[in-house]
C-alpha cells in the first residue's frame, strides 16, 4: 500500500470519526466543539435554512464570517432551535466592514447552556488599513477554558499576492489580541483566509514564539466545487504555548450529501470547520 493512499484512508477515518463524535449523544462533557463557518452571504437570497442549521447545531460555537445582516442571523438562530434541544445565543459585530460597495459582519452563535459570552473585544485597528475587513475578536468561557475568538474573512481579489498580503499581517493581529489581556493567552484566529494554511505567506505566523500552529490539515478540501471539494481555504490558528487545551483533533463538516451544486446554491459554499478542546483545566 503506497503512502499516498494510505493518508487518504487515513483522512477517510479522521473525517469518518469525528462525524461519528459530533453526531453522538455520547460526548464528553469536558469536551468543547468549537468551529468556524463561511456561510456565504447569510441574509441575501434564498437559503435551505433548515438545512443550514442542521449543518451547525452540532457545535458548541460557531463563528459565523460573510454575513450580510442581523436578520439572517436571527433567522438562522430561529430554525437550529428548532432542531436543537439546546438554547441558543448570538453576538454580532456592532457594524459591518469592507467597501463603499460591500460590507460583512461578523458573528458568533453559541449554545447557551455551555458557552459564556464574557466580552467584546472589538475590531483590530488596522494601522494603514491593510485588511479589505478588519478582523474581530470576542471572549467566550467553556467550563474552565476561556478564549478570545478572532474572525476574518480575507480578501480574494484579483491576485493571489493581495491574499499574501493579508496573510502576512496575521502576526500583527495575533499580538494585538494578546496584549489586550495579560491574563488570557488563548487566542483563536478562524476564518476563511483565502489560502492554504501551508502557504508561504503564513510562514512568519507560523514562526512566532508564541509557537502558532494552524489545526486543520491543508491537505483537508474546506471549499465546494460543483463536481466536489475544491479548495483548503479555511481555518483555525492558535498558539501550542498557551492553548494546550487543543490535544490535535480537528475536522471539516461534510453537509454536501454528495449534492455539491444544491449545497453551494443552497447553504454555503464552503464546510463548516472545527476542532476540539479540553475544557476541564485552563492552563492561562
């Protein structure tokens, strides 16, 4: 068996397992699922809600990038309660970012019973507004693991080199974010980033001292083609350092069903992504 096919037997099982953890009723209690979702536009168009629901209520948190207004959120938050047996919750950036032309807002939804939303941490001030939508962070507590989320839904552009861009100034935004709190050393950046996590352009990123690692495997498609999976767009970086409450498991959602042109026209474009963390012991 050559090592090529033996990786992909290898995801199979990984993307398998974890399916078979989200969906259990069986999961540990000192167990946090956290995730990260493009959800393409949430509040424009017409959208399989229900669908869409089904494909995040599996998570503890979701944060939620490429959302067009707080309508779609509320409409989002009313169909997984409906699907749920938990109560739900949600913090929305206060306004949105981008162009004259085009705005997104970032937003979280939680489960209330198990997430605590602690604070706003607000928009990284982009000296020379080097970002197309500045990234936003916001504090959350899970058991005895408390974290600052970090969204970011970079540029696409008309050049892969004005993704590098963004990508380069990842740095900037992880130290930000850490200096706002000498107590809370968990930072989280998720998103879609446009790229790969093993492009080059994460290389001083992925080179702080902080020990920053990115926990979806690259080789793992997070995008939907209209054949199949197309591209390892998105992601989730944290520091090995500090947040050692993450023991390596991560994952993307398949919600396609195989029907990979219904979904992208329907919910999203993109998976949901995840990993998961130990919250019995923080370790700021």
């Amino acid at each position: 068996m050559n090592n090529l096919f033996k990786r992909k037997l290898l995801l199979i099982f990984i993307v398998l397992n974890f399916f078979t953890l989200l969906f259990s009723d069986e999961k540990p209690l000192t167990q946090a699922y956290i995730a990260s979702f493009n959800t393409l536009r949430l509040g424009k168009g017409d959208k399989d809600y229900t669908h869409l629901a089904k494909s995040v209520e599996p998570f503890d948190i979701i944060g939620l990038v490429e959302v067009m207004n707080k309508k779609g959120v509320h409409k989002l938050l009313s169909e997984i309660e409906k699907v749920s047996d938990d109560k739900w919750s949600y913090f929305i950036a206060p306004y949105p970012v981008g162009t004259d032309e085009y705005k997104e807002y970032y937003a979280y939804i939680y489960k209330k019973d198990k997430v605590e939303f602690i604070k706003s941490e607000g928009y990284y001030p982009d000296p020379g507004d080097k970002f197309i939508r500045e990234p936003f962070g916001a504090t959350f507590k899970i058991g005895n693991f408390d974290f600052t989320f970090v969204l970011l839904h970079s540029i696409y552009g008309k050049k892969v080199s004005q993704r590098q861009f963004e990508a380069n100034q990842l740095i900037n935004v992880y130290n930000y974010f850490q200096d706002l709190d000498g107590q809370e050393n968990d930072i989280l950046i998720g998103g879609d980033f446009n790229l790969s996590a093993n492009d080059s352009a994460f290389k001083n990123l992925l080179a702080h001292k902080d020990k920053i690692v990115y926990t979806l495997d690259p080789s793992i498609k997070t995008t939907i083609g209209t054949k199949g999976f197309a591209n390892s767009y998105d992601n989730i970086f944290l520091s090995k350092k500090y947040t050692q409450e993450f023991k390596g498991k991560s994952g993307a959602l398949d919600i396609t069903k195989e029907d990979y042109i219904k979904t992208r026209k329907e919910v999203s474009d993109h998976l949901p992504i995840f990993l998961i963390v130990d919250t019995e012991h923080d370790d700021d």
